[in-house]
C-alpha cells in the first residue's frame, strides 16, 4: 500500500483461472469484464456463491456458465429493475446456531436466501444432527427463498466435507460454536482461507475456544475441535474487530454458566 490506480484506460477482456476460489475475486473481475474489449472468463477451482451473475442476468445481462466458468462479452447494456435483496444467510447461521444449541428453543427465519453456493452452513449442521427444516421454498428476482426453521438439537461432532467449505466460508465461526457443543470430534480441512478474513478466523477462534476450556487443535488449513462444556473464562476474549468473531462468542454465551467478555 497504497494502491494507485488511472483511470481512462481501454480494458481488454482476460481468462483468469482463480487459484483459489473467491466469490469477491470472481466478481471483481466480471464486472471489469463489463467495460473491456472482448470476453471475458473466470474460472474457479471450486463453487463459490453466484450473486453476481444471478444479478447480471437479472439485469438483462448474457452471462454464460459451463460448469465452472463464467464467461461475459463487454460493452453489453444492463437494464434497470427492481431488486429484492433477501435475508442473509450468513447472519442467519448465528441464530440457527443459537437455536441448535439453547436448551428447549425453536426459531423460524424467514424470508432467508438459500442460493445453492450459499448452503454450505444448512448442510454441515444437519450433518451434525442439527433439527433444521426448510419451507415456503420461492423464487424472487433469481435468488432462492425459504423459511428456515430450527429447534434445540443434540449436535453430533464430524468430518465437515472439504466439498462443503466454499459453500460455508464466511460462517465458520458460528460452526465452530456448535462444534464445541456437540459430542465427539469436529474436523475441518481445506479452510486456508480462513485465515485471511478480517482476522485469522482459525487462530483468532481457536484462542477464543482455549479461553472458554474447549480442547482444540489448530491446523494449517483448519481445525479440530473436541466438543465439551463451556468453562469460566480465564480471559478476555479478543475479537480483533471481527464482527463474526463476536457475534460467535455472543452465540456461545447461551451454553455458558459465566459472563462471558468480548
């Protein structure tokens, strides 16, 4: 830093192959691809979420999928619509999680998107043995809808699977919280990624765990995690301006008998 950019400059449009799958990298480069000469393609080595070309195309915009590259031609016209933007999945996971863990609870949020590339988080906690229903399943504006319904549940530890971990990147950190209250061992690889969030979200929750007694061992590309009970917090945890840090350790403060200070 800094970083300097000119504007006024004729883009032309490239193939890139993303060496790690990145929905913001993705998305910065098809909306480049708008403004430059020829076609542009991105493709990526794993599904990552698909708002991007959803929006596009709902925007009259020929966006072109093969499986797992996304193609545009630049110097197309979008055309104006109305947009509904529906709940977010990712601030939903916490109280899925809350609900999942609290003793005798049973939420329903509604109205929240279940894009395919967003479910990872849906999948992982049934895995878990987490009682989760979907209903009210519609369509609006290209982007899935559903009512997710969740109640208190006797989660069970697992091997999350790696084909998972794109689709539950960002909500890691409350899956974390549910891993330590379940029974057995919480296992979660290719997750390298993780690490350059808004803070190193595997170290940064990972001391967090150790501070509330939950045993856990940090990997280079993830976690395990050996469900327990929440003990009396020895210090203060650091959420390093992660707000997913904090809403986690928020969430966990319902299986804990002792203030908990973030």
């Amino acid at each position: 830093p800094p970083l300097k950019i000119k504007g006024g400059q004729q883009l032309k449009g490239i193939h890139y192959d993303l060496p790690v799958a990145s929905a913001q990298v993705k998305s910065c480069v098809l909306l480049a691809g708008l403004y430059a000469q020829g076609d542009t393609c991105v493709t990526e080595p794993a599904p990552t979420r698909d708002h991007t070309e959803r929006m596009l195309k709902g925007l009259g915009y020929d966006v072109r999928v093969n499986n797992n590259q996304m193609c545009l031609t630049g110097g197309g016209e979008l055309t104006a619509t109305e947009i509904q933007v529906p709940s977010d999945i990712s601030s939903s996971a916490f109280f899925m999680v809350a609900a999942a863990i609290a003793p005798q609870a049973d939420v329903t949020l509604t109205g929240v998107n279940v894009n395919p590339t967003r479910t990872g988080v849906i999948d992982i906690l049934k895995l878990m043995g987490a009682n989760l229903t979907l209903s009210n399943e519609r369509e609006i504006g290209g982007e899935l809808l559903a009512d997710i319904r969740i109640q208190s549940s006797e989660l069970k530890g697992i091997h999350i699977p790696e084909s998972l971990v794109p689709l539950a990147i960002d909500e890691f950190p409350a899956v974390f919280i549910a891993a330590s209250c379940a029974q057995g061992e919480t296992i979660l690889t290719g997750a390298r990624e993780l690490r350059v969030k808004e803070s190193d979200r595997i170290q940064v929750m990972a001391d967090g765990l150790t501070i509330l007694g939950i045993e856990n061992e940090v990997l280079e590309d993830g976690i395990k995690i050996q469900g327990g009970v929440f003990q009396k917090p020895t210090a203060i945890i650091k959420s390093h301006h992660d707000h997913r840090i904090s809403m986690s350790f928020a969430v966990a403060s319902l299986r804990c008998e002792h203030a908990i200070e973030i």
